[in-house]
C-alpha cells in the first residue's frame, strides 16, 4: 500500500471516518512497482531499461493485459 493510502487509513480510523474495503494495490495507483536495478544500474543495457519502461507503461494503460488469475 503506497504511504499516502495508508496514512489516510490510518487517519481514518482514528477520527472514526475509515470506511474500510479492499484495496488492489497496481502499477497504475503505486501499490506495487518494480525494484529497482540497486548495483547493478551501471551494468543494465539502456535500451533493456527502456524495454522494461515500455512494458511498464503498457501494462500501466492497459495495452498489455496480465494474467489475474493463475491458470493451475
């Protein structure tokens, strides 16, 4: 859960305002994201970091479709 959400949940339960619910954390709203490349930055191709910028990208506004569910 990104900080912002939780500080509002957090928030919310202590002035009695926390309406509760599920909360899918996505690419898309910052409840999930991609490592980081940490030591390994200087050695990662540029054009492999873009690929993987794409792909975030496609993921992010739906042109890529990810499985939800898992198929076993």
């Amino acid at each position: 859960m990104p900080p912002a959400a939780a500080s509002t949940a957090v928030t919310g339960t202590a002035n009695g305002s926390f309406k509760g619910g599920n909360y899918i954390g996505t690419l898309a709203n910052g409840g999930v994201a991609l490592a980081p490349y940490h030591d390994f930055d200087s050695t990662i191709p540029a054009a492999l970091k873009n690929e993987v910028a794409q792909l975030k990208a496609g993921i992010v506004d739906g042109s890529i479709k990810i499985a939800t569910k898992s198929p076993v």
